[in-house]
C-alpha cells in the first residue's frame, strides 16, 4: 500500500475593522499532493455584527 503525503501553505492577512460593528478578512491558502490537490484558494469576506 503507497502513503501519500499531503502538505498544506498558509498565508493569513487576518481582519481589519471597518467600524464598531463590521470587519473584514481574508487568507490564502495552497495544497501539494494528497488525493485533493487545490492549487490556490482564497477566503475573504465581511461581517457585520448587530
């Protein structure tokens, strides 16, 4: 039986508040090997609290 080896990079640029009540926030991230391989992903959005 093979084993693969799955490595993961992550690069976070965290969250930045716009007011009292809402932020924003973003990372990026990229996977090598393993059986899913995603070249590049990027999470970002805004939250707003009330």
């Amino acid at each position: 039986m093979q084993q693969r080896v799955s490595l993961k990079a992550e690069l976070v640029f965290g969250t930045a508040k716009l007011s009292k009540n809402s932020l924003i926030y973003a990372d990026f991230e990229r996977s090598f090997g393993g059986d899913v391989e995603e070249k590049w992903r990027v999470d970002a959005g805004l939250r707003f609290t009330f």
